[in-house]
C-alpha cells in the first residue's frame, strides 16, 4: 500500500488537447500542504512518481508539471528525470538572486523547461522571465483589468502564459481572448450553460442510447437488438472487443457471440463508454476523467461489499455527462429513465453512490483535506488505501484509452 497521496491535474494548448499534467503530491501521514513540506514534499513525490508509480503511468507522453522549491534548483542530483519531459515550476518566492539565475541557466542547458508559478509581473522579476519558458498566472487573482496588464506586460518577452484556476467555461473563453497558451483547471467538468439551448439530434441519440445501456434491468436480446440499431457503435464494439485490452483467446465474429461471451453487464458498460467516447467537440481527457471516476467508484464499491457494483461504474461514468453535452445535470437526468439511486448520487451526491463519486471527485482534485476514510458499516477504505485505488483506476484507464 502507498504511503502517500498523489493526484494530477491537467494542462491544455488551445486546441484543447492535453499538454501535460501537474503532478500533485502529499504524504499520507502529514496534515500539510505540499508548498508547507517544500524540499521533503518535491523529493518525495520525484521518488514516487519515478520509482513506484511509473511516470509513464501518470503522464504518459504528455509533460509533467513539479514544483520546484529553491534548494532544489541549486542540486541538480536532486532531479531523476531527464529534462525532455519534465517543467520544473519555480515557486513565487523564489528571488532572483545571482544563484538562483545560473541554476536556472544550468537547468535550462540541461534541457528542463522552466516554469514560473502564481507569478506576478514585477520590474525586479525580468531576469527569471527572460529564463523561463512558460510563465503561470492565477486568474483568480486578478480582476478583468489586473489580468489584462499581466499578459501586456508579459507578451513582450516572448514567453508562453498558462491560465490557472479555469473553474469555468466563461473564464477559459476570457483567457483564450487575451492570448493565453495553456489552461488549467477544472473548467471542462462543467458544461458551458446556454439558456434555450437544445440537444442536437445525434447528441439527442445518444442520451437515449445512454438511457438504455444504463439500466441494469435490460435483458440480453434487447442490449443486441438495441446496440444493432448503431452500425457505428456496433463496429467499435467488436473492434473493442477483439482488442488486446481483453485479450480473449479466440475472435468475436458478432454482436451476440461478444454478449454472450462477455456477459451482459460487461457490454452494457463498454456500450456506455463507446457512446459517450462518440460525442464530438469535448476534450477527451474529459473521457479520460470519466474513466478514472467510474473504475475507482466501482473498485471501492467492492471492497466495501456494496451491492450491484456495476451500477457504481455507471455513476463515475455519468457524472461528467453535463459537461459533455454542455447540459444542467437535472435536465439530462429527467430525460433519463435511471434508477433513483443512480439519479440521486449524480445530482445530489447522495447515498452509497454519491458519497464514493464526491470522495473520487476529491481526490482527483488533490483536495486531501477533505478526504476522510469512507465506510459501509465496519469495512473501511484509509485514504491511503483509496491512494492505490486512484492510481490502479489511472493504469486501467489510460490501457481502456489505448484500446478506444
């Protein structure tokens, strides 16, 4: 089992395309935060993230995003990677002192990208510009006006801006305008709201397609005939099937050999995953995210013996579905026949399945002091031990994006 918490948080480009994550990291027997633990917290998370998570796991090809405190910058032994995909963020009280400046020259020869975090522009500052790479600015920090004269400031070195704190559609539409390259935020786990606005016909489609593969009810010929009617669905499905993610022992020539041979459940899911993995114009680290919720929902409804386990997948899996079809989770959901407890959690956060999704939503934000253990009468899950969870739902999705 970890001793430790470690979670990620995404970057954008413009195209909405996944750059690269900041890595988040606490030990799991400290109440402080890691800018607190400083040196202890950066050494830690490198060892973790390098020696028993895997970065491959936890990034992938995309780069990764480590704050860096002052005592590091000044020991290069102290940094494990090499510098082709990794930006060292340097912390805002990091002074621009004539050591600070030849570490960072160093660092760069080495290939590091340089980051400057929750920075403020400042006259004193222009020489750790000139250094950096990517400069980060807190949005919530500045008014409309305030941000206005950051980027004007900034712009004329050269550098590329990332927009942190995003927490809405309006606010990345905001930064977009003003030139920003890079966003960060949670910001595409919420739907973009229109007053009077209508589901498209195939988005439309897919609600009801959703509606269907949703209900734990749904007997075998119904699922086939149903999933038939999409030759497109019907397609990836077999595709997905008879992909080295199952690795079954002989080809899937039908839809009805695949539920026969996987069982109803299994198709049902996977069916929900290809629609939802069909609608256009979304990030897909929005996929992503969804994967993540609905594996770790479904793990840690098993170790605590809750019943229907699958139905906790489909809450993880549903949870992100207003912000893909830029819908209020109420609306959706009343054009949805799902059963109550499946309403309730993605709407209210209640019962079994609300309270395992709001503590996965937390811990996918890094948000440690507000995860406590969760129980179902004397079976308990630590945090730590949602830890593993978190990090086995991260392996298992990134295989499931693969095979998609």
């Amino acid at each position: 089992m970890p001793d430790f918490f470690l979670a990620r948080q995404p970057v954008y480009d413009t195209e909405m395309n996944t750059f690269g994550y900041e890595l988040l990291y606490r030990a799991a027997d400290e109440t402080r935060a890691p800018a607190e633990l400083g040196e202890q917290a950066t050494y830690e998370l490198l060892n973790h993230a390098l020696n028993e998570v895997g970065f491959d796991t936890l990034v992938g090809n995309a780069y990764a995003l480590v704050n860096i405190p002052e005592s590091i910058l000044h020991d290069n032994s102290a940094l494990p990677f090499s510098g082709n995909q990794i930006i060292l963020e340097i912390l805002e009280d990091v002074s621009p002192s004539e050591r600070v400046i030849q570490s960072l020259v160093n660092l760069r020869q080495q290939g590091y990208t340089i980051a400057l975090d929750d920075f403020v522009f400042q006259d004193n500052l222009v020489e750790l510009i000139r250094l950096a790479h990517i400069i980060k600015i807190d949005v919530l920090a500045h008014d409309e006006q305030g941000l206005k004269t950051q980027i004007s400031e900034l712009k004329r070195f050269g550098v590329k801006l990332l927009a942190e704190k995003v927490e809405t559609q309006e606010q990345y539409e905001y930064c977009k305008s003003l030139g920003f390259d890079y966003y960060q935020g949670y910001f595409f786990c919420r739907p973009k709201l229109i007053q009077g606005k209508r589901l498209p016909s195939n988005q439309l489609a897919a609600l009801k397609l959703l509606s269907r593969t949703s209900d734990p009810d749904i007997c075998m010929d119904e699922l086939t005939s149903l999933i038939s009617l999409d030759a497109s669905l019907t397609a990836r499905l077999l595709r997905y099937t008879n992909s080295a993610f199952f690795a079954l022992p002989k080809k899937i020539d039908s839809l009805r050999h695949a539920v026969t041979y996987l069982g109803v459940k299994l198709i049902r899911q996977w069916a929900s995953v290809l629609v939802m993995s069909g609608i256009d114009d979304k990030p897909h680290e929005l996929l992503v995210t969804a994967l993540i919720r609905a594996r770790m929902c479904e793990t840690l409804a098993e170790q605590l013996k809750l019943d229907n386990k699958e139905r906790f997948f489909m809450i993880g899996l549903l949870s992100v579905l207003d912000a893909l079809l830029d819908q209020p989770m109420d609306e959706l959901l009343s054009q949805m026949p799902l059963s109550d407890d499946i309403t309730q959690a993605l709407s209210q956060y209640q019962g079994d399945g609300g309270r395992l999704l709001n503590h996965v939503i937390q811990y996918q934000k890094g948000e440690w002091q507000q995860i406590d253990a969760i129980c179902n009468g004397h079976i308990c899950i630590s945090p730590n031990e949602a830890s593993s969870k978190y990090l086995q739902a991260l392996q298992w999705a990134r295989d499931v994006n693969a095979a998609l």
